[in-house]
C-alpha cells in the first residue's frame, strides 16, 4: 500500500516556509518530509466544512482534522476536533491505514 501525507493550511507560502524552519531549529534539524499545502482563501477549509467559526481573532483556520482517503477519494476515517490542541493519536490513523491495507 502506498500511503502520502498532505498537510493544508490557511497560511501563506511565506508563514509555512517561517514554521518549517521553527520546526527545523527547535528539532536540532528536522526537516519536514511530507508537503505542506497553502490554502490562504479557505476554499478547502469551507469546502469540508472546517472553517473555525470561533477564532477569536477571526483568522481563516480549520479545526485540526486527519483523513484517509483512497486513491478514489473515498474517506475511509475522519478525525476532527475543535479543541486545537487535541489531535489523532498515530494508532488510530495506522489502524485505519490497515485496514485499506488488507
């Protein structure tokens, strides 16, 4: 099974390219391994209907939110949380990666 991981945000290229190197200085050089996608109008945020209505400081941001996804585009798991700090645990999204995998 060949999996891919996507990362979306409502941040410019600018504000990503800022965390990736946060990332990398703060992990002794971690560079991240996976894409990391710019959404800055929010059209994937609404079109999934994750827009954060109740950001205090009314930015464009989604709720914090895993999938897995076919290569269909049939979603097979979803998690998402309001509470930003509360994110999938890696068993979970590894179960449902299995049972794509047979």
């Amino acid at each position: 099974m060949t999996t891919q991981i996507l990362a979306i945000s409502s941040d410019g290229p600018e504000m990503l390219q800022m965390m990736m190197d946060r990332v990398a200085e703060e992990t002794g050089g971690y560079i991240l391994d996976f894409p990391l996608l710019s959404d800055p109008d929010a059209a994937i945020i609404n079109r999934y209907g994750l827009f954060n209505q109740d950001d205090s400081q009314g930015r464009a941001i989604p709720h914090p939110t895993a999938y897995v996804i076919d290569l269909e585009g049939q979603v097979h798991w979803k998690f998402t949380e309001v509470n930003y700090r509360v994110r999938p645990e890696n068993a979970d999204i590894l179960a449902a990666l299995a049972e794509l995998g047979g």
